[in-house]
C-alpha cells in the first residue's frame, strides 16, 4: 500500500515536471536547465522514433498480406 501511494507521488511529480519543461520559456532557463530539457527532448524524440518505425512496419506487413499480432504496449514515463 506506502508502495502505490509513492508511486501515485512520483508519477505526479513527473507530469509536474513535464508541465513545467512544456510551459518553459527557453530564454529564461539556465545551463543546466537547458541540458535537462535537451535531454527530455531527445527522450522524446526517440519514444517518436519507436512508434513511427513500429507503424512502418506494421503497415508494410499488411500491405504485404501478413497481419501483424498485436504487442503488449509498455508504458513510458
């Protein structure tokens, strides 16, 4: 149960985060700042990376005749 409730909290504080980088004005930010939201965009930028290549794929199989199975999805945070 303490478990779910740290999670619950840490979960929060990281779409706090996200809010924060999303609502940023890049001007304002410092060195390290800057680094954490390159960092975060890359991140980003790779999860897109992923998907894009997985509907590639996937539609490429279907074109082709041979329908893909359905992957378990993880969730990214």
């Amino acid at each position: 149960m303490e478990y779910s409730k740290l999670q619950k909290s840490l979960d929060s504080e990281k779409k706090k985060k996200e809010k924060v980088w999303l609502n940023a004005n890049v001007l304002e930010l410092g060195l390290v700042e800057l680094q954490e939201l390159q960092k975060w965009l890359e991140a980003v930028d790779g999860v897109v990376k992923e998907k894009m290549n997985k509907i590639i794929v996937e539609a490429s199989q279907i074109s082709q005749g041979s329908v893909p199975q359905p992957l378990m999805e993880i969730a990214f945070t």
